[in-house]
C-alpha cells in the first residue's frame, strides 16, 4: 500500500520556498503627513503668575489680635479660636502694609477687597520662575 503525500503539504512547501513576487511602495504623499521641522514651530513663552500672592495653606485672619492668637495655638497655648480662614488656591492680593517678617496686613484683590492679615512670607520681588527657592548663604 502506497501513501500519497496530503496536497496540502506540497501547496505549503511551495508557498515557503518560492520568492515573494509581490512588491508593495510606500510612496504616498497625499496621505502621509510630512514632519514639520522644529524651526517653524513658535517660541513658547512662560506663564505670568501673578505677583504678590498667597499659595494654597497659606493663611488669612481678619485682624492682627487673630493673628497672633493663631500663631499661640499652634505652639500649643489654650485661648480662644482665632477667626482665620486657610487660602485653597493661588490669590491675588495688594501689601497694605508689613509689621516685621511674620505679620503683614494684606487686601485679596480678587475678593471684593477682602482684607486681613497673614504670616505667610512675602519677599519684595517674586521668586525665580520655575519656582525653585534660592538659598543664601
């Protein structure tokens, strides 16, 4: 009894071994899009923040009394609730005026001339873009 080769095998064999005659040509130009270069992109330009400013957990009392009652409940002195509120996002505001590093009388621009005091650190000038602090040595 002979066996015969399955046709499959054969049309599988030929598949493999015969070239392929096929050629595909990626040459379509409507289609694919062109890389712009990076010179006529324009320039990005830094965001302006808003100067001066209290940051998010800074902190604002509505008189300076208030003030200093919450800077005695934080080193852990009984007394009364100061009548403060926390800041929740970046605010605008106008330096009325500065007593000494820690207190400064502040009015929130953008709250209907809200005013108050804060110990939150004011410098003069706005900090280096990018936001990183400078150490002095």
């Amino acid at each position: 009894m002979r066996r015969s080769i399955p046709w499959r095998f054969v049309i599988l064999s030929l598949a493999i071994s015969s070239p392929a005659v096929a050629q595909v040509i990626w040459d379509m130009p409507n289609v694919i899009d062109k890389k712009v270069p990076a010179d006529r992109n324009p320039p990005l330009r830094p965001r302006t923040e808003v100067w001066p400013r209290l940051d998010p957990g800074s902190v604002v009392c509505k008189t300076e009394a208030d003030l200093l009652r919450l800077a005695e409940s934080r080193r852990g002195v009984p007394g009364d609730r100061p009548n403060c509120q926390l800041i929740r996002e970046a605010t605008a505001i106008h330096i009325e005026r500065r007593v000494g590093p820690g207190r400064t009388e502040v009015t929130l621009t953008d709250q209907n001339g809200l005013d108050g005091w804060t110990d939150a650190w004011l410098p003069d000038r706005a900090p280096p873009l990018g936001g990183k602090a400078v150490s002095i040595k």
